[in-house]
C-alpha cells in the first residue's frame, strides 16, 4: 500500500493524500473534503521506518517526516544506496573501470570492495555530519552499494523495515510524471507500505 501526499504550509494539516494505492490495485483518488483527508499514520508510531536518501532537500523532507511519525527517532533509519554504475563503467571482460571519466583502470573485486568502503564511510560520515542538531539525535544512518531501487528493497526487507517514507522524485529527476522511477518501482516491490511525498 502507498499513500501520495504533498506537503502543506504549517498553519494546514501537514499531509493531504493525492492517492491511496494497494500493490495489484489502481490508484484510487479522493476528492473528499480535507479535514476528512489528512493522513493518520498513528499506527506506525514505535515501528521501524525507513527513508532512502539522497541529499536532495526532498529527502531531507521525507526525514522530518519519517520523525514525526515515528514518536522515537531510534525507529529512523536513514539509508544512502550508492549507484555502482556512477561509481565504475565495465571493461571489455567484465571488470570494473573506473566511471565519470576518471580514467579506464581496471580494478580486481578485492580493489572495487576497497572502494566500495571508502565511499560507503565517506558517505556515512557526511550523513552524520549534516544531521548532528538535537532534533535528529538518535536516527540510525546507512550506506551501501547497490541499485537504488535493489538496495532499498533488499534492506527494508532484511531489517524488517514496517513502513518506507520516500519523495517522489530523487535528485536528479526533472518531474516529467506524477511519480518517479525510483519511487514508483519501491511500491511496486516493497513487502511494507510506502509513504510517498510530493511537493
């Protein structure tokens, strides 16, 4: 299940459902009024929630968010999917290069893994930093390397995860369609209930 939201100014409620969509459903859009519509997400207090991040202040959003539903900020975990294909491009034997036009070495897996680390820790420590106020004290963070859409799937299972609050468009999206690709396919596959926020 997924709800589509937007964010409202502080003086409304703070979420307005677009959609209300179950996994094997279509969509179904209510025009009710919006008292009646504000989303009560009481049930997710004191459960797992995760929020993919990508330093985009969307994502920033969708962490508040995830806060205040949570009730306890330990129920946050905040995850960073490093794509492997801006990291590195194949070679002509399907080892890895490097990507972004950092040159063509090849590197052994032992090498990638190394890698990996760096920019998983590089990236966690850039997390933390950014997050260091009184108000997100507490909050879990994460990184790995994976597809986007993979890496969150795979953790929110692994870990459990009760409920994913997610933008509906990442970073680098140019807003073409009412839901990104990212953010569409996290529905599509996710074993628990989707929050996705839209501007």
């Amino acid at each position: 299940m997924f709800c589509l939201v937007r964010r409202l100014p502080t003086s409304q409620p703070q979420h307005v459902p677009v959609a209300v969509h179950t996994r094997g459903d279509t969509a179904r859009h209510h025009w009710t009024p919006r008292r009646s519509r504000a989303v009560t997400m009481n049930h997710f207090q004191n459960t797992s929630i995760l929020v993919p991040f990508d330093f985009s202040e969307d994502s920033e959003n969708a962490i508040e968010t995830a806060i205040s539903i949570a009730g306890d900020n330990q129920n946050v975990t905040v995850l960073h999917v490093i794509d492997p294909a801006q990291l590195y491009g194949f070679d002509d034997n399907g080892g890895y290069e490097l990507g972004g036009g950092l040159g063509t070495a090849t590197f052994s897996g032992t090498r990638v893994s190394r890698i990996n680390e760096q920019h998983q820790q590089s990236t966690l420590e850039a997390m933390q930093n950014m997050f260091r106020d009184t108000i997100h004290q507490g909050i879990q963070f994460a990184t790995l390397v994976d597809d986007p859409v993979d890496g969150i799937i795979k953790y929110a299972s692994k870990h459990g995860t009760e409920l994913i609050v997610i933008p509906s468009h990442g970073r680098t999206a140019n807003r073409p369609s009412v839901i990104g690709s990212v953010a569409e396919k996290v529905v599509r596959l996710a074993h628990c209930p989707v929050l996705v926020l839209r501007r």
